[in-house]
C-alpha cells in the first residue's frame, strides 16, 4: 500500500513540475519562431531595398 501512494505522490509531483517545464518549452518556442519570423522579414526587405538600388 505504501509503495503504491508513492507512486501515485511520485507522479502528481512529476505532473506538477512537467507543466511549467512545458511551459517554458513553449515560450521559447514562441519567442524562437516570433524572432526566426522578423529576422526573415528583415532578410527579405534588405534583399529588396538591394534590388531596387541597382534597378535604378
């Protein structure tokens, strides 16, 4: 009886500390793609902005 309420304990708090963990997972996903997102956008409005200049 004892080992199995050290299980179930053992998994509330691996649940509990997952949750943040996944969290964090995810904001730095968010941020990686959010700053991936406007580094291309500034790549592509350079190569632009190049284009031009050499067109005229």
């Amino acid at each position: 009886m004892a080992r199995i309420l050290l299980i179930v304990a053992a998994v509330i708090v691996g649940l509990m500390l997952i949750g943040p963990l996944l969290g964090f997972a995810f904001t730095l996903l968010k941020w990686g793609l959010i700053i991936g997102g406007v580094a291309l956008a500034v790549m592509f409005v350079s190569k632009w902005v190049k284009s031009n200049d050499h067109a005229h």
